[in-house]
C-alpha cells in the first residue's frame, strides 16, 4: 500500500471458472515439468546382453531381460511412457 493507504496497481479480477475440476487445472497450470511428463526412449535387441551404440554415447540396446529391469527402475521413479526402439536387421 501506498501513503494514502492505497494499492500501487489496480488488480483485476482474475476468472476461476476454468480451475474448477483438476483436470483443467491441470491443463493451465503453470510450466511444473515431472517425471510422468517423460517419454524414455529404450533401444532394444535379441541377444542375451546389452550393446553399446557407438553413434550414441551411453545409450544401450537393451536384452529383455535388462529392458524389463530398466523399465521397472524408471517407474518407480514416476516415468509412466516408454517407447522402444527394436534392432533391425542391417542392409
């Protein structure tokens, strides 16, 4: 306030209507970024291991096995989309 105790700036009304259900507040709401917003990209193939992709430092082609674990991990850390990338035959 300011001496003759008023406000600095008129504020304006501002309109909740569009706030009333957590879905549509969950849709205006400011820039929150969380794991569920992740999509974690998984690079998989037949073998029995894991192989490194050489063009893509510290990214793996996963066996099932180690894909299921990865997935598993990512999860309970809140990450809920996955999309998996298979090995196709070179040619």
């Amino acid at each position: 306030r300011n001496n003759n105790d008023q406000v600095w700036v008129p504020q304006r009304a501002r309109p909740r209507r569009n706030r009333k259900s957590a879905t549509m507040r969950g849709m205006v709401r400011e820039n929150i970024v969380t794991p569920s917003n992740f999509i974690y990209p998984l690079f998989i193939h037949d073998e029995n291991y894991n192989q490194a992709i050489e063009s893509m430092p510290g990214c793996e082609r996963h066996s099932l096995e180690s894909m299921l674990k990865e997935v598993g991990e990512a999860y309970n850390l809140g990450v809920k989309t996955f999309v998996l990338f298979p090995k196709v035959p070179d040619e």
